[in-house]
C-alpha cells in the first residue's frame, strides 16, 4: 500500500510517498482502508520533532492522524466495530499513517459514520470536532444563554467550535481575520471582532466560558474577561498556561480526546446538520505531500484540506 512517511524529524523534506506492507492490527485495534483523510496543523508540529515527547523515535513514521474509510481487519478483543463498517476517527499521536492507502487505530478512537455523511466530511470532522465537543460539552458544560467567546473562529477547531455552541445556545463572540466577518456571522456567531483590533478591556467580565483556538490570549488576558465564576479553555499549550492549568485555577487545558461519546455527539451532530465541516480542497494521495507544505507555509484559508487516496 502507498502512504507519507518520513524517517527522521525535520523539515518537510524529509516527506515521501513509499510503497510499504499494510500495518499489522494488535489487540483492541483495526485496519481501516481510508476513503479520505485530513490535515491538521499538528500534523507538521510533530514532523517537525515539536512533540517529540508524544510522538516517540520509532521510524519510518506516517503522516496524518483524521480518517475515515472502511473497517477491513479487526484485531483481537475488538467487540463494537466489524469488518465492513463505515467509520471515523483519529490514530493515537505514537500511531498516525492516515495518509495512507490503509491505516491501524485503536477501536476506542473510532466510531461509525452516519450513512447520510461522506468520507471527506467526517474526515474533515474528527480531531477539530472532537476537541470541540471536549471542551465546551464536557468541559464547560455549555448552556443556552451562556456567553462564550471563541478566537480563531474559522479555524478548523474554531468552526467546530461555534457550531457547537449555537447549536447549546450559547451567545457567542467570535475574533477572526476582518476578511472573516460576514462567513462568521452566517456561522452563527452573534459578534464579531477582527483579532487585529480585539480590545481586551471593552470586554471585562463579560464570558462565562472563553475558548482560546487560536492560542492568542494569555490566562491574565482570559481572566480580565471571564465573569466571577466563568472557566477559560486552552488547546495551544505554553510553557506558562501549562504552569498556570496545572495549579487548581479556572484555567484549562485541553487535548482532544476522541472518546466514544464523544464521537457520537458529533457524530450525531453532523447528520442533524448542526456541524458542517468546511473542506477547502480535496487532493489524491499522489498530491497530498505538495498540499500539506503548501498548507504549512499558508494556513487554512478556506476550510480543511482533505486527502482522498483511493
Ligand atoms: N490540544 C489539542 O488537542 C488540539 C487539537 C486540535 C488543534 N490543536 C491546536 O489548536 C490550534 C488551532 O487548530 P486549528 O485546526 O483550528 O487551526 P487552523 O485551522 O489553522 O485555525 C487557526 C485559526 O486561528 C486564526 N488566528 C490566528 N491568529 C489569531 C489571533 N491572534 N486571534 C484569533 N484568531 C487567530 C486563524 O485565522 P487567519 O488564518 O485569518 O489568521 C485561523 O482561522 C493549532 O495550534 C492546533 O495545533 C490542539
């Protein structure tokens, strides 16, 4: 089978499309043949040695972590998932390889596609949707009449995001690029404020929840912001917001946790339509490596980047 790997950490460079054998399934895992897959940031974040910690030493190492496909080998002591199944999910950070003509995850991270959903869309969905659902489901508890802001809301993350709280009924500020406006309030959110301008003490003790995609705002920042017993959520970590999360604080660190009620929520949301992924642009495997550096140097200017390799 085809996949991206690359044998060292590094630049992106190091990035090749070889011809390998199909990964093995242990216990509690399958393989899945991908239908399409996405691109995150964290993708060239580990690529480049920034998580090395996470990700390990172990070489040759795919590329890519969001999928979805068909369960087509299950491994010992897999009960929920069957060969033939339609399903999505996300490699644990150590596994990755969705970029790939077939890739193995943990069936704990995998849940079944609604029908009624394609391949790209869950693929687009997985880890952004999911962290999404971490944060202001089960972390925050969002509920209607709650204000929240979301920065960076036409990330991948961020869309998510804003869909989600709309569909809680939250009330919900938005910061994006000013170019950004008029897709942010046709999202849903009810104000928006171009992240160039965002002036932090127009906005004192205004937000129940604060929900930091964009890695933009420091905790004292979030502080000034939150209402007395308001929580502020974070999913780019720092050295100083892993200090000042770690101290019992309403203060938040999250990482995406593709948990099996997570998965249903969104999944769930995604057939009622309460979550639409935007896909950018939809490449074969052969054009994946050109797409994902392009998007490096670039960012998401216009939705996800979907990979398609059959
Ligand atoms: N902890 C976890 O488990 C976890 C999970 C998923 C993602 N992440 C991390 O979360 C971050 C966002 O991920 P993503 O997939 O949403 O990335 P993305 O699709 O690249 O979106 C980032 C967004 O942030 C906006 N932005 C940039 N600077 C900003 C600022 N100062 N204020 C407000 N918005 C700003 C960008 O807008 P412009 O393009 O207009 O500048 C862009 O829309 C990445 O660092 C990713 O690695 C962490």
């Amino acid at each position: 089978m085809k996949r991206v790997q690359y044998l060292h950490y590094g630049a992106s460079e190091e990035l090749r499309l070889d011809e390998v054998t199909p990964p093995d399934v242990g216990q509690g895992q399958i393989r899945v043949q991908v239908r399409a897959a996405a691109a995150n940031p964290m993708d060239w974040k580990i690529r480049r040695g920034e998580m090395q910690l996470l990700s390990g030493f172990r070489f040759p190492r795919g590329l890519g972590h969001d999928f979805a496909g068909v369960v087509e080998a299950v491994g010992p002591g897999v009960e929920r998932l069957k060969e033939g199944d339609e399903v999505f999910g996300v490699t644990s950070i150590r596994q990755a390889g969705a970029f790939a003509e077939y890739v193995v995850a943990d069936e704990t991270n995998v849940g079944l596609k609604p029908p009624s959903i394609s391949f790209e869309q869950a693929a687009a969905s997985a880890i952004v949707s999911v962290t999404a659902w971490n944060a202001l489901v089960e972390k925050a508890r969002l509920s209607a009449g709650q204000s929240v802001l979301i920065t960076g809301c036409l990330g991948g993350v961020g869309r998510a995001a804003v869909q989600i709280a709309h569909m809680r009924g939250a009330n919900i500020v938005g910061s994006c690029s000013a170019s950004g406006r008029e897709e942010a309030l046709a999202l849903g959110v009810g104000e928006v404020v171009d992240y160039r301008a965002f002036d932090i003490a127009s906005y004192q003790h205004r937000f129940d929840v604060i929900f930091d995609t964009a890695g933009a705002l420091s905790l004292s920042q979030c502080g000034a912001m939150l209402k007395r017993r308001g929580m502020s959520l974070h999913i780019v970590p720092t050295f100083a917001k892993l200090i000042g999360c770690l101290l019992p604080s309403r203060h938040h660190l999250v990482f995406g946790n593709p948990t099996q009620q997570s998965l249903a929520g969104v999944a769930e949301a995604l057939e009622r339509g309460q979550l639409v992924p935007a896909i950018g642009r939809i490449v074969p495997l052969s054009g994946a490596i050109s797409a994902v550096v392009e998007l490096e140097r670039t960012g998401f200017p216009k939705g996800k980047l979907v990979i398609v390799p059959m």
